[in-house]
C-alpha cells in the first residue's frame, strides 16, 4: 500500500510539473519561468485601461 501511495504521489508531482515546464516550453520562454505573468499583466493591463476610462467618464 505504502508504494501505491509513493507512485500516485510521484505521478501527481510529475504531472504538474511537466505541465508547468510545457506551457512555458510552448510559449517559448524558460522551462522555470512563471507561465501565469502574461495573464498577469493582461489583466493589470485591462484594470488600468477600465480605471482611465473611468475617469473620462467623470471628468
């Protein structure tokens, strides 16, 4: 039972970290870069586009 538990713990491991090296390997940056800073900044660019907007509105 204690393999099992080791092996599916390993798995899980593997997986996620296969999948985070081959979204940064598709995107065409470092295997250790952050795959999430483009959404990152694509959203920290629509808040700031939404509160210039804003202000327009106001003014």
């Amino acid at each position: 039972m204690k393999f099992i538990k080791t092996l599916l713990l390993g798995m899980v491991i593997g997986i996620a970290f296969g999948m985070w090296w081959g979204v940064n390997i598709g995107k065409g940056q470092p295997f250790y870069a952050n795959p999430f800073k483009t959404v990152q900044d694509h959203a920290k660019e629509k808040a700031n586009e939404i509160i210039d907007n804003t202000k327009n509105i106001f003014k």
